[in-house]
C-alpha cells in the first residue's frame, strides 16, 4: 500500500512540511493498525517520497525500519 506518498512535496493536504515527527506517526498508526487486522498478514507499505520539488528532505519523516516493507520514490521528467 502507497499511504501518503509525495509527503515531501507540497500538493497534497497530507504534505509533512513542519509536522514530519507528525507524519511519522501517522505512518506508524496506521501500519500498526492495518496489520492488526485479522486477514493482513500479506499487506506490504511503500514509503513513496518525491525526488522532483522537494519541500524538505524526506529521511526527515522516516517511520522506522519495522513500518515500512519498500520505499519507492517518484520522479517526473518536467523538461
């Protein structure tokens, strides 16, 4: 599951910008909730920072190893 991807970015209403402790809770959260659930033991998160126009650099927010299962990152060719 892609959760709150481009968080670095500044377009979306879940942008981390000043609240990335904040945004790594949430992330926490809901991994931590989704996975309890009975049925979820195959559901994977993909931590998906921006590489374009980055508001800040996104290790800021970064949950922890244990909550996330890859990390993808998005980059457009904006020439």
């Amino acid at each position: 599951m892609r959760i709150g991807w481009e968080f670095n970015g500044g377009w979306y209403a879940w942008h981390a910008k000043g609240q990335t402790k904040t945004f790594a809770e949430y992330w926490r959260q809901i991994v931590t909730t989704m996975r309890a659930a009975p049925g979820t033991e195959n559901l994977k998160f993909c931590w998906n920072p921006t590489l374009g126009d980055q508001d800040f650099p996104a290790d800021e927010a970064w949950p922890g190893d244990a909550f996330v299962d890859y990390v993808g990152v998005d980059v457009y060719d904006e020439t």
